[in-house]
C-alpha cells in the first residue's frame, strides 16, 4: 500500500500568504486528495497559518521568499537572495521528489515552486482569482502551460490566453448553492453587510447612516448583520440603535454561507470570494470596491455582476450616506426588481469551479505525459 502511494502522481501547490490566495489552493488541494494524487503546499510563514485547514495528507512545505513592497532598504536589498536560496530549494525537493503539476495561486511565495518549474519544464499552470492579474501572475502568465482565472473578463497580457474556471467556494457555501430567495415585503428583511478587515471601516461609517434615513416604512422591517473593525463596534451598534434598528454588529461572522442564503440584499466590499459567494447563492447585492485594492482589482472583481444587473457598483469615492439609501430602497422597495437581480447574480456563479480547475490540472498532466 505504501508503495502504490509513492507512486501516486505528485501536485505541488504554491500559494501566497493570504486568505484569498489560500482559500481556491484549499479547495483544488481537497479534490485531488480525493481523486487519489499526492499534494504538497509550497508557502511562507504567513501562509503556513492558513494551512490547518488542508487535508492532513497535504506536506507544508515553508519557502524562503519575500516581497519588494514591504521593509526598509536592507530587507529590500536582501530580496533576491531570499528568493533565490528558495528557488535552489525548489529545484532540490523537485528533483528528490518530481511534481506531475504545479500550480501557482498567486503571492510571492509561488516564486521559488514556479521558477523551478520553469526551469525543469515541469508542467505548469496559474489560478488568479482577481480581475486583473497580481504581479506574480502576471510575471509568469506567459511561462506557464495554462492560466485559470477566477473571475471574467480579466486583464491579461498580451498575447496570453486563459480560461474561465471561476473562484472555487466553501462547501458551506455549495450547501447553499441557489438557495430559493425570498424578494422583499412588508415583512422583516435582513441586509448583511461584510467586508475585508482593511475595508470595513468605510461600510461602518456609511451604512448605518444610509439605513437611518429610510423611509419609515422600510426601516422598521430592516435587519441588519454588519462585520465591523473591533474598534468601530460600539459606535456603529449605537448608531443602528438611535436609530430604531435591529442590529448584529460583530468583527467575524461565521456563518456567513447562511447569512447570505437568508438576506434580502447585501452590501459588501468585492474582492474575489465574496464576490464568488454572492453569486453561488445569489444574491442582489451593492458593491463598493476597496480603493486601495493593487490595480484596483475590486472594481474588475464587481464589474461582472454589475453589467449583468446583479449588483449595483458604486466607487468608494462616491459612497455617501443619501447616494446609499437611495438605492437601498429602490432595491428593497421593488420586489420584482430585486428578484431579478438574485436570478441575474445565480446565472453568473461557476459552483463548479473547483471542478473546472481539477480538469485544467488533469490535461496539463496528461498532455506532459504523452509528450514524454
């Protein structure tokens, strides 16, 4: 049994330091497992702290690597050779143990895998999540065998080719898959409200004074859950309270699968797997891209939903609180209207993309394969 394991064919996963990086690697690491391939994790540190959630199969494996964007001009300087000693490491665990595939999702802990793999010719392939290809991607789009991108259209190199898999989700979240919605009335309403830590504050300041002024009629059926920054809690609980709201104001929620499968409407940041959920479940939502997202890839993120009549996309240079509660009534005040928007949301969501992404790593395999 032990032998017919080692001979299982070998996926090595590279992955940056984030949730966003982290999550879609996760979810391919899971259905290769099941499909019967070996799976190794190539990250850093920061990453590793997201690794609990792989199978326990999977081998953490920490890279030296670095970013350029971050420390002063030593630790800048010291860049290269980090990047370096991890890409000779990559090329002597490669050759101890020879990936089938390699697949990078993005972050600069994916240099060390991918440029070995480049080096070796290893069969090879990118998932960007974002609209717009972060810069490691974009660096290696052209080297590698296949790009998979999570969200379309995304901007790409020129000259480079991709296919549209879509962001894979939770399953908590394909538990609830095209959950039926129930459109607005003269019945109590839940509008959820998320965003990433780095962007709640905006939502915290503007919101609660969007639903405020309401009309009457509409704010006494509202219920809001609203994520908050730890510190923004007390006064945006104090604000929904003054005036006449019901309201959940927590840092984390998690049970947010749930919360979206049983909200009228939804305001949210759009980064990639928000956005990814939204349209799963399908949901009419309200966007407000983080502004200070790399290549403003929040509003790419959005644009999808918002030209399909599924969300409504409003620039956070534009956000107020009178330009917020308007279309939060027009939204909750037209029953067809906003069923629409949850049907044109569920037509946009790829619940198979996990699916997509196992098919694009199976060909890149098969393909070296035949070629050998």
């Amino acid at each position: 049994m032990a032998r017919e394991t080692a001979r299982a064919p070998l996926l090595l996963i590279a992955a940056g330091g984030t949730g966003g990086h982290m999550f879609p690697a996760q979810a391919l690491a899971e259905a290769m497992v099941r499909k019967g391939w070996r799976v190794k994790l190539s990250t850093d540190a920061r990453g590793a702290r997201y690794a609990g959630g792989f199978p326990h199969v999977v081998e953490v494996a920490e890279v030296a690597s670095a970013t350029f964007a971050r420390g002063g001009a030593l630790a800048r300087a010291m860049v290269p050779v980090r990047i370096g000693a991890g890409v000779l490491a990559a090329l002597l665990g490669f050759w101890r143990d020879r990936p089938a595939v390699v697949v990078g999702f993005g972050g600069y802990p994916t240099i060390p895998a991918l440029t070995a793999a480049t080096i070796l010719k290893l069969p090879r392939m990118i998932h960007e999540q974002n609209g717009v290809l972060g810069r490691v991607n974009t660096r290696f789009a052209p080297r590698v065998d296949a790009v998979a991108c999570g969200t379309w259209p995304t901007r790409l190199p020129d000259g480079v080719r991709a296919e549209h898999t879509g962001n894979p989700v939770r399953a908590a979240v394909l538990e609830r898959a095209g959950s039926a919605y129930i459109a607005p009335g003269d019945y109590p309403m839940s509008l959820l409200v998320f965003g990433g830590s780095q962007g709640a504050r905006v939502l915290s300041d503007v919101v609660p004074a969007a639903v405020a002024t309401l009309p009457d009629a509409l704010r006494r059926n509202i219920r809001v859950a609203q994520q908050a920054r730890e510190e923004d809690i007390a006064r945006v609980t104090q604000a929904y309270a003054e005036a006449g709201v019901r309201a959940e104001v927590a840092s984390f929620f998690s049970d947010i699968p749930r919360r979206l499968s049983e909200a009228q409407l939804v305001i949210s940041r759009s980064g990639a797997s928000s956005v990814a959920d939204i349209s799963v479940i399908g949901r009419p939502s309200i966007l407000v891209p983080f502004a200070a997202a790399t290549g403003d890839h929040q509003t790419a993120n959005a644009r999808g939903l918002a030209e399909a009549g599924a969300a409504i996309l409003i620039p956070e240079s534009r956000l107020d609180a009178a330009s917020l509660s308007d279309q939060i009534a027009t939204i909750l005040g037209s029953p067809d209207g906003a069923q629409q928007m949850a049907a044109n949301a569920l037509a946009q969501g790829l619940p198979d993309a996990t699916d997509r992404l196992v098919r694009m790593v199976e060909q890149i395999a098969k393909k070296d394969a035949v070629d050998l």
